[in-house]
C-alpha cells in the first residue's frame, strides 16, 4: 500500500478531484492521515504567497519524503502567471504531472514511477476525473 498526503497551496480543486479519483481507483493506492505517515506529498495549486511558509516549513518537518507537482498551477503557477514549485528553488520534486487537471491514470502512474513501482494494480484507472 502506498500511502499519500495531499497538500492544496491555492488550487481550484480539479488537480485533487483527480488524485482522488486515482486514489479510489487504484487499489495500491491510499490517504495518509498526516504528512508524517505518508509514503509521498502530492502537492497542488500555484503556491500561493500565504501557503509559501507553511508550506516549506512542513516540507522540512518530514524531511525526504518524496514531493510529486500535480497539475501545471503547482508546476509553474500557470494560468496565475507565476508561482508553483519552479519558484521554489530549493524544493527537490521527483515528478511533475502536467495538465489541467492530469488524468487519474496519469497521476497514478506517476506515483508509482517516483517510488520506484514498475506498474499501477490491477483495476482500471479512469482516464479523467470525469469519469468517475
């Protein structure tokens, strides 16, 4: 089981609709009650000036966890102008699902991929949060 915490910096809330849908799809795939237990940090929205700190902060609290970027706002702040982790100079990501919002699948498939699991279980993964 693969446990996740998702961190919302300003989102519009498609990028989590989609996590959740990946969550629910996917067998392997579950929430984490807290950042501390969980195995990955999924982390949506531009990174708003007023989530920076608490954001870092909590980034440093659970040390070496694995940070995935879902969504181009988390990316690079994208359609805001600006923000996401690519302000973030110091903020290692292991992967950055782009889309607005990425498909289920997709997500799913990059969680895997950042903790080094060759595939998504067995269960179909929707194509879109749509579909759910």
């Amino acid at each position: 089981m693969i446990y996740l915490y998702r961190i919302n910096t300003g989102s519009c809330g498609g990028c989590d609709i989609a996590i959740g849908a990946a969550v629910v799809a996917d067998a392997s795939l579950a929430w984490a009650d807290s950042p501390y237990n969980a195995d990955a940090l999924l982390l949506t929205g531009p990174v708003t000036v007023s989530s920076r700190e608490p954001l870092l902060r909590l980034l440093r609290e659970v040390g070496e966890l694995p940070v995935l970027a879902i969504g181009r706002c988390a990316i690079d702040g994208h359609p805001f102008g600006r923000g996401g982790v690519r302000e973030l100079r110091d903020l290692v990501v292991q992967v950055q699902v782009e889309g607005c919002p990425p498909a289920p699948k997709e997500i799913a498939a990059a969680i895997h991929s950042a903790l080094g699991h060759s595939e998504v279980s067995a269960g179909e993964v929707p194509t879109d949060a749509t579909d759910v």
